[in-house]
C-alpha cells in the first residue's frame, strides 16, 4: 500500500480476512439499542472530554469529570477555566466518554458522544444534582461550594453510539433518558471467565444449535449483557461472531447463571 | 457544607489541608515549561478528543486516535463520520488529550487542549503525517488507504496544559512547536520506585538541603523529568512539596542515576 495507488472504498476489503457466514437462521436475539449502550457507557466511568465555544465560536475540546442525573452529564466547572467562561456564553455543548477497555486496539472500544445544551439546576433539581456529582467525583467536596465553581446538566439532545468496528447508530436525547444503563455487562467479567474456562462446550453448543454455525469447533464468550451472550467461534471457514439471546431479559447479575443454564438446555434441545 | 450556605471563594480554604511553607530558600529547580509539559502529554498516547463543529456552529465531542508529527497531531477519520464532515466542512479544531494516569483521583492527571485548524498535509508532508500516524496506530493500516478516509494534520495555534490541581499555564502553538517532549518522564516509574524502596535517606536530604525543607522528616519521590525530582515530603508542621535541580537537565534516563548521585552529593555538602 502506497499513498500513491489506487483509492479503495469500504467495499473492497482488500486484504481484510473475510468471515464466514451462518449456515442456518440463528435463533432471534435481542441486542441492546442504541440508547441502552449509550446509557451503559455513561454509566461506566465519570470523566469525558466536553466540547464547547470560545468566545469566537471556535470549538474547544476539554477534560471534565461527571456524575449522572437519569443519565444526564452533571458538570462542576470552575467559571475561571476556559469551558467554564465558554458555557457561561454559550450553553451549546457536548460530551464524548469513552468506556474502559483493556483492548490494545482503542478504536475497538466503546464510546459515545451526547449532545446538547447545559442549564444551571435550580431548586430541589439542583441538590440532586448536587449529590449526583459528589456521588460520582468524591474529590468535588473540596470545590463543589466555591464561588466560582458552577453545576451545569447537559440536557442531551442527540446521542452518536459506537460500539467498535462497524457497530454504530443513533439516538434521540429522548430514548437517551428513557433507557436503563445495563445491569449485567459491567459487572459480567467475572462471569464470563468462568464459562470460558469450564463451560466451553456449552458455548460452542448455543453457538451451533442457536448461533447459525453448526460447524462451530469452539466458541469463548466475549460479552454478556441483560439480552443475552456475545460470543466469537471458529470453523473449518474462519472465525465469526454471533450472538444468543436468554428466553427472557435479566435485571442483575445475579440472574446470568440461571440463564446460561436455560441457554445450554436450548441449544441441548431440552 | 449545604448549597444553601454562604458562598466560599479560591481564596477562602475553608477545611481544605494547609501546606506548611520552606523554612529556608530553596535552590534553583527548573521545571519545565507549558509547551514541554504539553509535548510530553501529547507523546503519552495515541487517543484524545476532537471537537469539532456541526453544520449548524454547534460543539461536538468525539473519540479520536492520533499520530505527531513534530508535535501536530495526524488524524485519519472517515468522511462518513460526523467529525470527518465537520472537519471537511469547517477545519476549526482542538483536541484534548489526557495523559495515562493511576491516580484515583481524575482531576489529578495532565492533560493538555491543543487548538487550531486542520489541514489535509501534500506531497512529502502527507507521506511523512501518514507515516506518523500507522507509526502510532498500528490498526490505521486496514482503513488509512480507504478512499473515505482523510489524513488531517491539526495546526497548533495555542496550547492550554494543566498539570493537575492548581498547576496551569497556556502556550503559543510556536512555543508547543518548538518544544521536546521529555525523554525522562514517561520511562522514569522503574528509577523512581528504586528511589523510594532503596534511597529513602538521600531522597529526605535533598528536600532538607536543597528543596527549602530542614525539618524534613521523610521524603517520596513523586516525579523525574529531564531537569529534576518532584518530591513529597513530611515535616512536624504538614506535608509539603518540593523540587530538587540537577546540576544540568539529562536527555535520556540513562543519565537519572548519575544526576541523582549528583543531587545527594551536592544535598551532603559534597
């Protein structure tokens, strides 16, 4: 490849390794919307990089911390730094958080960006606010109640999700607010090394009976959410990637055993 | 502490520690600049934020990876991305980018806003940003030839590093420009562990001898860059900080032990 040849498009994977398709109609599976993952990853961590105006409208990037009011962005910034005077002027801004990942490849990692104006909280809005913040930022005790230090709410208007490569989409600040952060997926890791490391027949099983590949050798579970298990496999034909749905949706942790447990009599036809 | 109470100002403490001052003048400790804080930072890693700006002049936060090329940063983002759109559209600019960190506190961290304008670099300028950006993500060699995907160079026109709680300052885009990033500072975990486990004594010297701190009672390293030693230290009187200078700034930290043999024989009167 030389900045010389030929442009390639989207199209033409070029060198890019090709995945094998399903041989049968995998079973449905619920994923998470657009709104839920960008629910989810709001929720995972409290800092982010806030986009707002210059005085010249020009757009300037920086690092802000944030707790969350019904999944809207609460900011403490202080008037004397520069976001702080650029949202005094002007409340248009967004947010771009980035969910912690272990992946050595940054572009595979989750991340979204919500945009829209902020409002100063007033009355009993403003200590829950208050108490979304501090929950969320201890160190915000030392400054929260300086003079020159304001709570700001983004109030979302759009939502741009990523999930990685080539899964992304859209959502309105609406189904933003109405959706729930998901209960399962941050607190799954530990879960998910466990059926890797003893339950990996039961996983390429969901992966041939539900999944679409009955020609799946192996299968390692790469995420478990509140609608089911992501998992990656092999075959004769190349890696691919599928994904197998519990019978119902689950609401804690607590709940993935019991629906692994179903899953594993559903690909075992029981 | 309630929001319905008296407001308090920066220069009001209020239950904040206070940090004892030096006893004595301390020697002369270079730090570095705005600008070399900031190239470090940028040289840190290889994801930051852009903003960017819609259609419509509104701020938009988005996840990037990125490459320097003599400071600037290299972007390679797809047209078909909102921020590639913005930035074909309007090439006002910034990006903030914060420096990996292990404190648990985020506001500790460093971090640097570097603003101004894109341009798509020609000739020998574009082989060289391309070079710089697969040289930083490796990934980049799978879609950088995409004929939707851009190569941008973001023009560094003013800089705004903070450094942590309370240590700030802005820079030209020409001081950023001219400026190196520290060859000490981001190798430097491995010699200042050995400092802290092995050389507990000589650390506790240099703050009393040299760093204006005779009541010294015990010292930790918290930093080594190219001109000297960060160091925390406890006295009868609080906690304090300080910071010691080599005789002469090092280029590689090859040269930190022999600088911190140097210190300890100029603090024992050597």
């Amino acid at each position: 490849m030389t900045s010389a040849g030929p442009p390639r498009d989207h199209g033409d994977p070029g060198d890019a390794p090709t995945v094998p398709p399903p041989l049968t109609e995998p079973a449905p599976a619920r994923r998470p919307s657009a709104a839920e993952e960008a629910r989810t990853i709001a929720a995972s961590t409290n800092t982010g990089t806030l986009a707002t105006l210059t005085a010249d409208g020009d757009p300037w990037a920086s690092f802000v911390t944030y707790g969350l009011l019904e999944g809207a962005p609460v900011l403490c910034v202080s008037n004397l730094a520069e976001h702080g005077r650029n949202l005094a002027t002007d409340p248009r801004a967004s947010i771009a958080i980035t969910a912690p990942s272990t992946d050595a490849d940054p572009l595979a990692s989750g991340r979204v960006t919500l945009a829209g104006h902020v409002e100063a909280p007033v009355g009993a809005e403003r200590d829950a606010a208050r108490e979304a913040h501090l929950g969320a930022v201890a160190a915000a005790k030392y400054y929260l109640d300086y003079s020159d230090f304001t709570l700001w709410v983004l109030r979302v208007d759009r939502v741009r999700w990523v999930g990685g490569y080539g899964r992304m989409d859209s959502a309105t600040g609406r189904d933003y607010t109405a959706a729930q952060p998901d209960p399962v997926a941050p607190r799954a890791a530990g879960a998910i090394a466990h059926l890797n490391a003893d339950h990996a027949d039961s996983l390429a099983a969901m992966a041939r009976a539900l999944g679409g590949y009955p020609d799946t050798e192996s299968a390692v579970c790469t995420g478990a959410d509140r609608y089911g298990l992501d998992l990656r496999l092999d075959t004769p034909r190349g890696m691919a990637y599928t994904r197998v749905g519990y019978p119902r949706p689950i609401d804690s942790i607590d709940e993935l055993r019991s629906a692994a447990v179903e899953l594993v009599k559903m690909a075992r036809g029981g």
